[in-house]
C-alpha cells in the first residue's frame, strides 16, 4: 500500500528552511577565529575592555560581509560598510547624548529612511546601510565611557583587523603564481568551467539552467576583476593576463549561448576546450593544443573562433577590457529615489523608527530595570526588515527560532566558564562560526547571539539572555506589523524596480544587435553594387559565410561594434539575474504580499528568452552577415509576447526597430 504524497510547504513557510550548500570556507574560518576574539583579547589586556567590545562587534559584523571571493573587492565588499558603520557610530554617540527621546526618534528614522533608499543601490549599498543603522542604535545607546570620536577609531579598527587578514593571507589552493589573484583566478577559471557545463547540456532540459549559472559566474568574475584598484589599468603581468583570459571567455560564452539556443546536441570534444582553459586558468599554466570543435554551423564555428582567440589571448595576454560600465550618480540617484528605492526606504524607516520609539519609551519607564540595552530593539529591527536577507516571514522566524536558541546556550556557557578569559575564548569561536553560520539564517543569529551576549559580559553587564529573547520577540512582531501595513504608491516596488532596469538593458542589446543587421545588409549592397558596376569590392567589406569573426586582429569598426555588443550583453544578463533574485524572495513572502508581485516571474523569462535569442541572432550574424527567417520571427514573437506582459504586469515596453 502506497503512502499518500506529503503536502508541500507554502512557499514562506519553505523557505525558511533553505540552506546555501558548499564545502566549508576554512580560510575564511581562520580569519573569524583570528578576528574578534584577538582584538578583545587585546584591549582586556591594555585595559580598554569597553572600545574593545566595539571594535569586537566590528570584526563581527565585517565576518558576516567576508563573502568568497578576490581580494580586491574585498576591500569594498567589508571596508565600505565599515566606514558606514563608523560615521553611523560617531552620530548616533553624539545626537543620542545631546537631544531627547523624541528628537532621537525622528532623527533615527530619517536616517533609516536614508539607509533604506541607498540599500536599494546594490549588495554593498545594502551592508553599509544595515552598519549605519546598526552602529547608529548602538552609538546612542549602549553605555560606554568613551568618546565618540574613540569609538568611531575603534570601529575601524576592529574591521580593518579582518580586512586585513583578509589581504595578508592566503587561498588554501590559491598559492600557484602570484597568490594575490587566486579568489580572481577561481573566478575565472569557473566561467570556462560553466561555459563547458552549458555546452554539455545543449540540447537538453537542463540547458537553460546551466546558462543561469554561466551568468552567475560571469557576474562573480566581473565583480572579481572590477574592485577597487589604485591604478586605473592593471599593473602587473599575471593581472593583465587574468584580465586577458576573463575577456577571452566571452566569446566563448557567446557561442555557448548560441548553441543552446538552437536546441540542438553538440559532440563532448565541443567542451574540452574550456574545460583545458579552465585547467590553465586555475593553475596558472599554459593552455597546450586545445581539441577544435566540428565547424558544421554558425553556432560551433563561432565556438571554433572563439577557442583560437582565447589561446592566443592566454598568450599574448592581450585584451583586458572587463566590458563593465560603471553606473553614474544619475543613474544611482534613479535608484534611490525610484519606486524600489522609496518602497524600501520607508518600510526601513518605518520599522526602525517605530523600533527606537518603543525601546525609548520602556527605557525611560525603566521596564528594563538597570539593565539599559534598548539599542538591541532596533538594532534586531534593522536586520529583520533587510529583505536581501530572505523574505518577511521566513527572516521572522529564522530570527526568532536563532535568538532563542543562541541565548539559551550562552546561558549554558556563562554558567561554566571562567571571566574574561571564558567569553573571549567563546567570542573567537562565535567568531571562526560565523562564515559558516551565513549559509543560514537562524544559524547565523544563534551564532551572532552567543558572541554579543558574550561581550556584554565581558563589558561588565550581568547575564541578559532573557532580555536577549524578549527584545527580538517584539522586534519580530514589529517588523511583521509594519511590514503588512499598506503604502503609498504600488507595492512590489522593487520587484518592477530590477524588471524596469532589466527590460532597458535586454532592449539596448536587441537594438545594437539590429544595427549590426541593417550595417551588414548595406555594406552587403554597397558590395552588391560595386559588383553589378565591374568593380571588385573592398576587402572586408561584406561578411563571407564560414569566416572567422573579426576580434582584434579584424577591422577596428567591427572590433570596436562587438566589444559593445559583450558590454550590452553582460549587462543585460546582470540585469535579469538581479531581478530574477528579487522576484524569487517576493514570491516566497506571505500570501497578502506575494500577490503584489504576480506576473513578474512570466515576464523575466520572456525577457530572458528574448536575450537569449538576440544572442543567437548575433552569433548567427557574425557569421553570415543576415538573419534568418527563424531568427526574426522568433524575436517578433517574444516582442509581441513581452508587450502582453508588461500591460499585465505594469511594465512599459518602449517602441523598437522591426526585427529584421
């Protein structure tokens, strides 16, 4: 007798259950056990215990933003913040000693509204909001005797300490050549690597989600090899090679696209090309002979091309355009100030302000007795409206189910160990924890519990696991209270938000592509009639079926017109990933506010298919100089297709060139 099928969680409830996968980052442990727990160690010793537990909550909150990746930007990814958090720390010490509650209340949550708006920026915008808040609650409320100009020093120090450590030591794994690239050198090599897996998968289900994780891994490099530099160029050999061979795979991941558009198998020798540059990437040799694909059609000879340019890029270490293009303050301010920018801000601000006045008014009634922690109510408050940290509900009760469990396990700890030399030690373990606790939500607040009830201790504040409990308590059902509460404008703001901005950058690719069509076709019937007159046309004037692309050995107009092309189709691959990453949180959030976003996963992939096809049209175009049949009609379908979908879903669909 068969059992009956279990019912499916609902989506919120699901995924609160979801995990990251993957092998432990032990580099990055390393530096969390060497983080935290030293720099209190030190400051016990020299007998600054309380600018140590800031600098300590510092170190903290910079393990949480040591993602894997290059060191470079590293040095945005955790020193941004950092700064934020700083100047976050410096005001709120100051405005939280000299104005009164009411006054520290509306000026905290015109900050949140700030902080909220900037989130909307980007992953790093979104870290160095939640710091400002967080240090902004801290500063004004936790009791300490120094200076805000001393904690603010302390602050930096503590993250600096992990950036640090971050820059000094090296990659398990990363030691051949130069160790300063081996996170970029990864990076890179997985791009091949995903080029190769897409080129597996062609002609098969799992195609369009291997070509989800070729994006996501050029995304990953991009981010790799575009940090922060003090020299506008790369400096060095081995960075110019690594930047040659990140730029080398985009063609091939071009071709790849193209094949897997076609829908049709390709032979296993097509991908152990990449799987050999791959190979040279990541241990730092060279390529060797690489196995030529069959040329039997548009798509592998496009392929075919791309591998010889990519040796001889691995060689001669020449072409290190990244094809990035950076955003502008006008494009940055339309973030801020655009509907998913304002939606954002104000339910940050909302739930920030709302969480100060509280905590304000049980500080001065004296509900927490002598033990004044009210900054912990809105400094859970920040991280529980994040919504880059998973949706509404599902960070509820994460939350909720980390607090108490962390807490009751500190309980258990402070009960046995001996002060200080106990809870240091404690707060260096919390500290080499805390990267493999991200995977995970609860995990991750558990293990950021145990370490900040940890330095209250060691601060010289008695046991406060219950308070702990009952601040995140209310803090939960604020934020769900607030996060429920009807806005102005049209909800869902971020979600159309990244489709908008995704939408524009698929539409600018599909109009570049076009162009490249109506040049090919008059540069064909200027041929065409220099011909018909007697006259041999100029060398290089009209493309010849079967020929080799021009890359950087071709004609600076058509090598300059494809490099475009690869900036126009980074971005717009970028693009949908963000919005798809947005569309996947709302639909996960409780019913009431998931329907907001109804319609939007139907229209990413429509525009996902249509630049997936532009992709094909340009490879195709490359090769023959004109667009089939298939090519144009498939394109005029899924603009028809879009522009049903966007009146639907809210979305303008601006006026295009007609395919073809």
């Amino acid at each position: 007798m068969s059992r009956p099928a279990a019912l499916p969680l609902p989506p919120w409830l699901a995924h609160a259950f979801r995990a990251q996968r993957g092998p432990v980052p032990w580099n990055a442990v390393a530096r969390g056990a060497l983080s935290a727990g030293p720099v209190l160690l030190v400051a016990v010793l020299v007998g600054h215990t309380s600018l140590g537990v800031v600098a300590a909550i510092a170190a903290m909150l910079a393990g949480i933003n040591d993602r894997p990746g290059g060191r470079r930007v590293s040095v945005r990814r955790i020193g941004v913040p950092a700064l934020a958090g700083a100047c976050g720390l410096l005001m709120g010490t100051y405005t939280g000693a000299q104005v009164g509650a009411v006054a520290l209340t509306l000026l905290l949550t015109l900050v949140g509204l700030v902080a909220g708006g900037v989130s909307a920026v980007g992953p790093v915008a979104s870290a160095a909001g939640t710091q400002w808040l967080v240090a902004s609650a801290i500063g004004a409320g936790m009791p300490l005797p120094d200076p805000g100009w001393q904690r603010a020093l302390a602050y930096l120090v503590g993250a600096g300490w992990l950036l640090g450590l971050r820059l000094a030591l090296p990659t398990p794994g990363g030691l051949a050549g130069d160790f300063r690239f081996d996170g970029e050198r990864g990076a890179v090599a997985a791009v091949y690597d995903a080029v190769a897996a897409l080129l597996d998968a062609a002609g098969t289900p799992d195609a369009t989600s291997r070509r989800v994780a070729l994006t996501a891994a050029l995304d990953h490099a991009q981010d790799a090899l575009a940090g922060p530099r003090l020299r506008r160029y790369a400096s060095s050999s081995a960075e110019r090679r690594l930047h040659a061979q990140y730029a080398a795979a985009l063609p091939l991941a071009e071709a790849a696209t193209a094949l897997a558009w076609a829908g049709e198998e390709v032979s296993g020798r097509s991908s152990a090309g990449p799987r050999r540059l791959a190979a040279a990437v990541r241990d730092n040799t060279h390529t060797g002979p690489l196995p030529a694909p069959s040329r039997s059609g548009p798509g592998l000879r496009a392929l075919d091309d791309a591998l010889l340019h990519a040796a001889e890029a691995f060689d001669l270490a020449k072409g290190s355009d990244l094809h990035t293009r950076k955003r502008g303050a006008r494009a940055l301010l339309r973030t801020v100030f655009g509907a998913g920018g304002r939606e954002y801000g104000l339910r940050v601000a909302l739930c920030f302000g709302a969480s100060v006045g509280v905590a304000q008014a049980l500080h001065q009634a004296r509900w927490q007795g002598l033990h004044e922690h009210w900054y912990w109510l809105p400094a859970t408050t920040v991280f529980l409206v994040k919504p880059d940290l998973g949706p509404l509900a599902s960070r509820v009760l994460n939350r909720a189910a980390g607090t108490v469990l962390g807490a009751l396990v500190f309980a258990g700890f402070a009960a046995v160990l001996p002060r200080p030399e106990g809870l240091i030690a404690l707060v260096a373990l919390s500290g080499a924890l805390i990267p493999v606790a991200t995977r995970h939500f609860a995990a991750q607040t558990a293990v950021v519990t145990v370490l900040v009830l940890a330095l209250v201790m060691v601060g010289g504040e008695p046991q406060a696991s219950a308070g702990r409990i009952g601040e995140t308590l209310l803090a939960c059902a604020i934020v769900l209270i607030v996060g429920h509460l009807p806005m102005p404008g049209q909800r869902a703001g971020g979600v159309r938000s990244r489709l908008a901005v995704a939408n524009v950058a698929a539409q600018a690719y599909l109009a570049h592509v076009l162009r490249e069509s109506e040049a090919h076709a008059a540069r064909e019937s200027d041929a065409h009639r220099l011909r018909t007159a007697g006259t041999e046309p100029v060398a290089g004037t009209a493309p010849v079926a079967g020929t080799a692309p021009a890359t950087d050995s071709g004609t600076g107009a058509d090598s300059d017109s494809r490099g475009v092309r690869w900036t126009l189709r980074r971005d717009a691959y970028r693009a949908l990933a963000e919005a798809r990453t947005a569309i996947a949180l709302a639909a996960a959030e409780l019913p009431s506010l998931a329907r907001h976003s109804e319609g939007a996963d139907e229209i990413a992939t429509t525009l996902e298919r249509l630049v997936d096809t532009t992709t094909a049209c340009a490879v195709h175009l490359d090769d023959t100089g004109r667009l089939t049949a298939r090519h144009t009609e498939r394109l005029t379908e899924l603009l028809a297709e879009l522009a049903k979908e966007g009146e639907r879903g809210g979305l303008r669909i601006p006026d295009l060139p007609a395919a073809g």
